[in-house]
C-alpha cells in the first residue's frame, strides 16, 4: 500500500508540471472505492492551481473546488504530456493543457472525489481525524505526541498504524522506526519511557524523510507520476528480513503477526 513517503513522491513529481493546468477532460472507467461526486464534464474548464498532500490524500486545489486522491491498495499516478489509450485497469483520467492525468489501480481500493474544498462535509470527514504530519515542523509536535503515547495502552505499533497520532507510519515504517527505537513493537504505548519516546518521535521523521529522499519503497509496483520506482527498501534494517541477522546484535530478525500485519523486529535490542 502506498504509504506518506510514496505519496509525497508522487505527488513531488507531478506538481510543479500540473500547476495552472486547464482542463480539458474527465473520463472515468469502473467504479473506485467512492464515487466521483459530479458529473465529470463539471470538471471540464477548471484550472488545477497546486497540489497539496494531508496523509495519504493528494488535494488538487483548483479554481472551483478540489479533488482528493487516494491510491487505496495499488493505485499509482502518471502524468505525461500524453498516455497511451486507458487499460482494464485504468479508472480515471483527466486530460490538461499541460498533460494527462491518469490513476492505475488494479484493486480499486483508490478513490478520487470532487468536493467544494476543505471545508466540505465530505472532506471534512476524511482529513479531520488525521493526525500530525512528522514531515511538518510547524505541526509535529514533541508535547502532543508525548501525550498521545501517554493516553493510550495500545501496542505501540498499532497505534502508529492509527494515523491519530500521526499520519503516514505504514507497516514497513513502523518496523523501522521501532527498531529505530529500541521500542519492542507489542509494548503499550504508555509504557514507554521518555527516553525512547523521544528516540520514536525523530526516528519518524527521520525516516520517513530518508524515504522520500530515496523515492519511497517499490515492493511490487509502486511508481511515482513519471514512471520512477522506489529504493527505499534497499534501506531497510529488519522489514522483510525474518532470520537474517540483525544489524546490531546478529541475532536474527524475527517476524510477529500483529492485527493480520507482519511484524519485523529483534527480540534482543527491542526487549519489553
């Protein structure tokens, strides 16, 4: 699943190059995870002024409204001055003055929705509940996440997972920010020393900005809106190495299935 990292990637590789796009056209293919919301000719002569990200939402602000993008499971923009025709698994399409926008998601999961703005009720409903964003310095910070921690006796890593703390800790980012950490994955998070709290909440971000900077992580078939995988998972230190040797001690990494999601981690530097 495309995670922050991916979408900010995405998202950077498009922006600059759809900002002040006219459009031209909308064609939609099988239904998505929600509907569009309009008629997509209602979308036809509004001008795209800049892309914005909150999570895992891209917003298209444009004159008149915005759009919201999620890549739901497997989805994946391009952006090209020009596209071949649409396949199966091509849902939607909105063609520019300045190029075509397409999203290719095979299971459907992604969603694209027209709303009034922010302030809409629908959009309202999805970016309320999110959380802070670690790539934000202004919003991320050190007290609220300390509190959050020490409001909740949830296994830490699920409640990474949450997103209402903070937004974007996928499952391959909180195995790595955990051991990052020297924070044992099933630990409740009230639990967890001050200490390693502060560890967690750089490790986060810091993380999350190395990924970017290595174009996310491509384990299948993430690619960015021109056509760029992702190297971050030549980086990691445990996710996907169950009985290799950790880094650290050379104990082997062990794998631990938390709420139906793999767990990586060392049982000897991330003790409880």
């Amino acid at each position: 699943m495309p995670e922050l990292p991916e979408v900010e990637v995405t998202r950077r590789s498009f922006a600059r190059e759809i900002a002040g796009a006219h459009i031209l056209a909308v064609t939609m293919g099988k239904p998505l995870r929600w509907p569009l919301g309009c008629a997509p000719q209602q979308l036809v002569g509004a001008q795209v002024l800049q892309v914005r990200r909150r999570g895992k939402y891209l917003l298209l602000d444009l004159d008149r409204g915005m759009l919201m993008v999620h890549l739901g499971m497997s989805g994946s923009l391009r952006f090209a001055p020009d596209l071949p025709p649409a396949g199966k698994h091509d849902h939607f399409e909105m063609r520019t003055d300045r190029g075509v926008l397409r999203l290719h998601d095979p299971r459907r999961f992604g969603a694209v929705i027209a709303t009034q703005g922010e302030h809409d009720p629908v959009a309202r409903k999805l970016l309320d509940g999110l959380g802070m964003e670690p790539l934000d310095e202004q919003s991320y910070s050190w007290p609220r996440f300390q509190h959050g921690l020490q409001s909740s006796r949830t296994p830490i890593k699920q409640l990474l997972l949450g997103g209402k703390l903070v937004v974007g800790v996928g499952n391959i980012y909180a195995s790595e920010v955990l051991f990052a950490s020297r924070i044992a994955p099933t630990a409740p998070a009230n639990t967890i020393s001050t200490i390693k709290a502060r560890r967690l909440f750089h490790a986060i971000r810091e993380t999350l900005a190395l990924a970017v900077e290595h174009g996310g992580t491509t384990l299948r078939d993430f690619s960015s809106a021109d056509g760029m995988a992702g190297h971050f998972q030549l980086q990691t230190k445990v996710y996907g190495r169950e009985g290799l040797p950790c880094v650290h001690c050379a104990r082997p990494v062990v794998l631990l299935r938390q709420g139906q999601r793999s767990t990586y981690y060392c049982a000897s530097c991330q003790k409880l």
